[in-house]
C-alpha cells in the first residue's frame, strides 16, 4: 500500500484532501484505498506503481531536497554521481504525491456515497448532527462531479508528468518503467500522440486522461479505414516515420501532407465512437454542455441514447468529408508513383432524370 506508512495514513489522507474533516477514520478508507490502487496500477502499470510503492516503502523517500545539492569543492571534486542519485529521489517523490493524490481521491469518491448514510439494523438511515444538517440532492451531486473532475485533472496530470520523465535525465528509472508500457507502447503506434496534439482537431480539453481512454479506440479506426484508403505500403512508412521519432526527411512533402490530412477525420471518428461508448462523466464538457444545463440536478450518469446517435452521426458525416480530401491526395500521390495521368472529366449537361452519364 502507497499511504499509512508508520500508522500515519489519516495524516496523509487528510494534507491530500484538505476539504475532508479530521474526524475521517483512515480504517474506514482502507479497503477502498486498495480498490482505488488496483485501478490504478491499470492505468499506469504495475511496474510503474511498484517503483514508486517501494520508493515510498524506502527510507529515501522524502528525506532529500534541493538543498542537498552538492557543490563542487575539495571534499567533493566530482559530486555528479552523488546529485543525479537525489534528483533521481526527489522525481520519484514527485511520483509518489502523484499517485496518493489519484488514489486518494479515488477511494474518497467511492467511500463518501456510502458514508452519507448510516446502515443499522433497520437499513440505510440519514444522520443528522446537532449543527449540521443533510446537503440537498443537488448539493451532493454537484460536489461528486466535482470530485470526479478533480479525479481526472489529478490523473491527467499524473500521465503528463510520466511523458515528462521520459524526456528528463534525472527520472530514468521513471522513463523505463513507463516506456515500457503496453499504456505507452499504444500511442506511440497512434498518428495523434497527445492531448495536446488532438485538441486543434477536437478540444479535450487537454485531458491526457481522456486521451488514454480513447487511443485504444483510435488505432482500431487507423488500421480499419486508414490503412486501406492509404495502402500498406503508405501507411506502414508513415507508422515507422512516427516511431522513430518523425524525422522530416523521412517523408516526403506529399506524404507529410498526407499524413497532416489523417489527423483530422481521426479525430472526429475517434471521438463519434467515444460518444458511443463513454458515460458523460469521462467525456469532456463540451460534448455534453447542453445535457447538463438541461438537466441540472438529475443523474448525469448517462446520455440518452437517441442524443449519443445523433452527434456520433454528425461527427461521422463531418470525418466523411474531410476523408475526401484524404482520397484525392492519395489517389493523385499513388498515380505519380505508377505512372499513371489523371485526367479530370467535367460533369457538365447533367439530366437528373436520366439514370446513366455518358462520359
């Protein structure tokens, strides 16, 4: 378990979440820390948890700071090895808040449901106190979207912080783990590799969480209608082009252009499944701002199916479009490589009545 070492788990729950009382009884949070740990290792990998669990387990966690730092002097003439090992603890420090403050409020979001009730002989019976009194159903839910919005800002910056590692000397050990990852592998095979990257074609709000949630989702459309429409060959030269890091000389001006034109219609029929599959809590808001002011104080769980249709289609027939421009580039990027002339025919003097063009 990543909290209640040396008995101080309340402690730790409580700097994690301030808003909570001091009255909460870490005992009462345990099982639904470790159901929200096991969620998770899933998201992120065991490895990865396990790193940052034994580090926590570990009498180098948070006993190093900056000021530990060692300058160059006669006792130390070469302190290098000595200060990349406590950069290396304080990224792994990073990690561990990281992950208590995902998992706390996690176990929180499950524990506090349950909690507003007490359960007795007699069944689920509301508690009121001599100086407070039972928050009104929309209060209640209210607050837990707002602990699910904190959840899946807290995750997000938890996925942004591990792409970070891979890019910092100081967190190798961190990097390693991560890139190691089936998580991490999956977008790497992905044309849009980010958050950030997939905003300009539909706003995420640079959610990584909701990023990870969707790349599975993404690749299966790449390789069910992109790697047809491009062929093999087009497709697995722009797929080596993004593992290796997308080096411009790698392709040519035609295929970048090619390439730039996926990203769009992959976006738009990445996010039609989404619709389809996600609940309105891990979609972003815009996609359902008009069913939430329309239903304010009701369950929000869930969109109507007839809704969910609707913008899927909409998304669907708006990726259908901008696929045409993909075609025609393809097309006339295939054409030069076999030799072969296009030549456009106008469709002029059309009769709508007849049921065959004579070209």
């Amino acid at each position: 378990m990543i909290f209640n070492k040396s008995d101080n788990g309340k402690t730790e729950v409580k700097e994690l979440l301030g808003f909570i009382s001091k009255a909460v009884n870490f005992e009462n949070l345990k099982t639904y820390v470790t159901s929200a740990e096991n969620a998770i290792r899933k998201i992120i990998s065991k490895e990865v948890f396990k790193l940052a669990e034994d580090h926590y387990l570990s009498e180098d966690y948070n006993t190093h700071s900056l000021d530990d730092i060692l300058e160059v002097s006669e006792e130390n003439p070469e302190p290098e090895e000595a200060n990349a090992e406590i950069m290396a603890f304080l990224q792994l420090d990073i990690l561990v808040s990281r992950i208590q403050l995902c998992v706390a409020f996690m176990a929180y979001k499950q524990f506090v449901p349950s909690n507003d009730l007490s359960h007795g002989a007699n069944g689920r019976l509301v508690t009121k106190g001599e100086d407070q009194s039972t928050a009104w159903s929309w209060q209640i839910e209210k607050d837990n979207q707002n602990l699910n919005d904190l959840y899946h800002t807290f995750l997000s910056d938890l996925l942004d912080f591990l792409d970070d590692c891979c890019s910092n000397d100081d967190a190798e050990d961190i990097s390693s783990a991560w890139i190691s990852t089936d998580a991490y592998k999956l977008v790497k095979k992905c044309f849009i590799q980010s958050a950030s990257e997939f905003d300009p074609y539909y706003n995420i709000e640079s959610s990584s969480f909701m990023f990870h949630k969707i790349t599975a989702g993404m690749h299966r459309i790449q390789l069910r209608k992109f790697k047809p429409a491009l062929r093999a060959e087009l497709y697995d030269k722009i797929a080596e082009y993004i593992l290796d890091g997308k080096d411009p000389d790698d392709l040519t001006a035609a295929e970048l252009n090619i390439y730039e034109l996926c990203k769009m219609p992959l976006a738009l029929y990445t996010m039609a499944d989404s619709i389809m599959l996600f609940n309105a809590q891990i979609l972003p808001d815009r996609i359902v701002q008009n069913f939430v002011a329309n239903r304010e104080g009701e369950n929000q769980k869930n969109l109507p199916v007839a809704e969910r249709s609707g913008a899927a289609k909409f998304l669907n027939n708006e990726a259908d479009a901008c696929m045409r421009e993909v075609f025609m580039e393809v097309r006339k990027y295939w054409a030069e490589k076999e030799g072969v002339v296009l030549v456009d025919v106008p469709l002029v003097n059309i009769d709508p009545d007849e049921k065959f063009v004579r070209l």
